[in-house]
C-alpha cells in the first residue's frame, strides 16, 4: 500500500520495529500500527470468566476519574 521500492523495504520493516521498541509507535492487529496518543487505549488488569469471556479492570486514570469495566466478548480474548 505504501509502494515502498523493493530494495528499502528491509531498512523500513526496521525502522517500524524499532519505533515500536521505543513507544513511539504501537503495533495492533496484524501488520497494522498506530500512535498511542491518537488511539483511546486504557491499561488495566484482565479478569477471564470460566464461560471465555472477561473484563478489563482499569487502573486508576490520571485525571482521577473512575473508569468503568471493560467487557471483553470471548471471540476478542
């Protein structure tokens, strides 16, 4: 898609991986990325129900507002 001559391809396929070691740039779903400020991400502990499905505790958010469970359907663990 982004018609990267042939013979740059390697240093590119690098450089995405290093931006992804160094936070700058996150790697979702396959080969698809994003930037963490532009993404609504929430960081929390999950919690698996014996029925495949689960919730997503968010920590505390910075702002000191109270975030509510996340439910996680089965086919999206």
């Amino acid at each position: 898609m982004l018609r990267i001559p042939r013979d740059e391809r390697a240093g590119f396929r690098r450089r995405l991986k290093a931006l992804v070691a160094s936070g700058d740039l996150l790697q979702v779903r396959g080969n698809r990325y994003g930037l963490p400020e532009k993404m609504d991400l929430v960081v929390g502990r999950l919690s698996t129900n014996p029925g495949g499905f689960g919730f997503v505790i968010p920590d505390q958010s910075e702002s000191g507002h109270e975030r509510k469970d996340i439910y996680i359907a089965a086919a999206n663990l």
